[in-house]
C-alpha cells in the first residue's frame, strides 16, 4: 500500500511514494523511515525497493525524487548537488513530522551509497532524526575523488568545465551534458560494465536518465567532503558494508570518527573484489533481505 506525496524544499515541490506497513491504520502512529538512494538515481530504483520492503515491517516509509531529478523540480535536469540533497532529506522529516500517523519521536533515514552520505550530513545537523542507517556508503574526501575521476590531473579538469558550465547556463540558458553511464564513452560520469545501470531488468529503468548528466555537477560532486560531519552526529548509528563494495577504508574512518557510543558497524562477507559487491547492496535479495534485516532490527531497538 502506497500513495504518490509532494513536499516542498528549498522553494521547489518534490515528488515522492509514501508506502505503509500492512494492516495500517489511521488511528496509529507510526515510525517512520525516509530512503535515498545513490547519485543520480530517481525513486523508483534502489530507494523505492528498500521502502517498500522495510514498510513490510512496520514503518510508514518514504522514497522520493531529489531536486533536479525525476518527478521533482529544479532547473537545470539532472544537476548533482550533495549539499542540496542534504536539505531535501531534512525537509522530508518536515513533511513527515507532519502527518498524523507518524510518531514524530520516531524517524529515520537509510541511505545507499551516496544516498547515504547525503542521510549522514542529514543527521549531522537535523535533531528531529532518532536513528540512521548506511548501506554500501559512499563517502568520500579530495584525495578519494582522485581514484576514481582521473587523479588531481582528473579532478581539476572537471572541476573547470562545471564552472565553465555553470557560467554557459547562466548566460545562454544551455545546458552541457555527458552520459550517466557508458561502457565506451570516457567522458560518462560512470564509464565501465556496471550492469546494475545497464541492464533493463535492474537499475536502467524508463524513470532513470542513462545519457543526461549536467556537466556542472562536477564542482559540487568533487568538493563536497562529508567525512568533518562524522565527528558532529549523536543520533544512534548503524553501518552496513563490506571490503567488495565501494571506499570501505572511508566507510571504517567515518565511523570511528563518530562520537556516539550507540554505534554499530556491520561488515557482510563477499567474495567479489570492490567495488563491484556495491551493485549488490542496490537490488540483489541476499544482499538487500539482510540489509533490511539488520535496519529493521536497529530501528526498533533505537528510535526513541
């Protein structure tokens, strides 16, 4: 059971699916959980399967479109802004503190992969969030963005043609896109044989844009670095990955860095080498069944 929600944040109305725990009643309050998934994705991919699922289990659940993505506003399409995010995921624990079926002392937030560096910097700073959960964290700094977009050489070069893009747009009003996702194109914003955002019958859905990343991403994408907001999180933690998937040196940082003691770190077994157990954690059963496994025991033992 679930029904299509819009909220507003930043000035911009956001889309979004409320999924609700079977046998639901108005008449109750509920706990409820917020989900995002990784960069670039839309609602209806990992964030939409892992609300619908723990919703199994007795929360009022909310996947939704970032600004600039999918059913929700904001110009320029498909423009990566961690920091943005952030603040959509604070105004979403609005929308739901404000239903009358929620339990306002009892709401979380899940995070995927950069979905859960977004969740993080959430949590660092909104009070009204009682628990969190990561799953294959992305977390990154100005070192880690080297191994993946080309070294400082890389970076830099990035860097300039989203400032140089932002620049265009606000000129011209002409956007500058790359791919999403190409196994032959390096200019993509992901360039290899990750399946999960190649194959139909997984990640590359009608929703989903697979050719339409704004070029003037780069800047906040690269320069955002959550890892000083560990240090600032009191909210009860829980931490779910493995060596296969992305960053887990980061992911293990992150979480020693976290004050609280009501902390747990979780690490899965895998035998595939990193990052590629990280595509697994997105849609994979074994992955995702013990994933919510472990969330929903985490929620129900330290929401308060």
């Amino acid at each position: 059971m679930h029904k299509r929600i819009s909220f507003n944040s930043k000035g911009l109305k956001l889309k979004g699916n409320l999924f609700y725990p079977n046998n639901y009643s108005d008449k109750q309050k509920y706990p409820a959980i917020i989900v995002s998934g990784s960069w670039t994705t839309v609602k209806e991919q990992m964030a939409g399967l892992y609300a619908s699922k723990l919703s199994k289990n007795g929360f009022i659940t909310l996947a939704f479109d970032f600004s600039h993505y999918g059913e929700s506003e904001g110009e320029p399409r498909f423009f990566e802004r961690p920091k943005l995010k952030k603040e959509d995921i604070k105004n979403a624990v609005t929308f739901l503190s404000k239903q009358k079926t929620v339990d306002t002392n009892k709401i979380g937030v899940l995070g995927i992969c950069a979905g859960a560096m977004y969740t993080l910097m959430a949590a660092a700073e909104d009070n009204q969030i009682s628990s969190v959960v990561t799953v294959a964290s992305w977390l990154h700094d100005e070192e880690a963005v080297k191994l993946f977009y080309g070294g400082e050489t890389g970076v830099r070069s990035k860097i300039k043609a989203a400032k140089n893009a932002k620049i265009k747009y606000a000129i011209t009003g002409e956007v500058e896109y790359i791919p999403t996702i190409s196994e032959t194109d390096e200019s993509a914003a992901m360039f290899g044989s990750y399946d999960y955002y190649l194959n139909p019958k997984r990640g590359a859905i009608k929703e989903w844009s697979n050719d339409k990343f704004a070029v003037a991403s780069w800047e906040d994408w690269l320069t955002t670095n959550p890892m000083p907001y560990a240090e600032k999180i009191k909210t009860p933690t829980l931490m779910i990955h493995s060596d296969g998937a992305v960053l887990p040196d980061y992911t293990k940082k992150f979480y020693n860095t976290i004050p609280t003691h009501n902390k747990q770190l979780i690490w899965m077994d895998t035998d595939l080498e990193s990052p590629f157990h990280q595509f697994s954690f997105y849609d994979q059963e074994p992955e995702v069944n013990k994933a919510i496994e472990y969330a929903s025991q985490w929620y129900k033992k330290h929401m308060n």
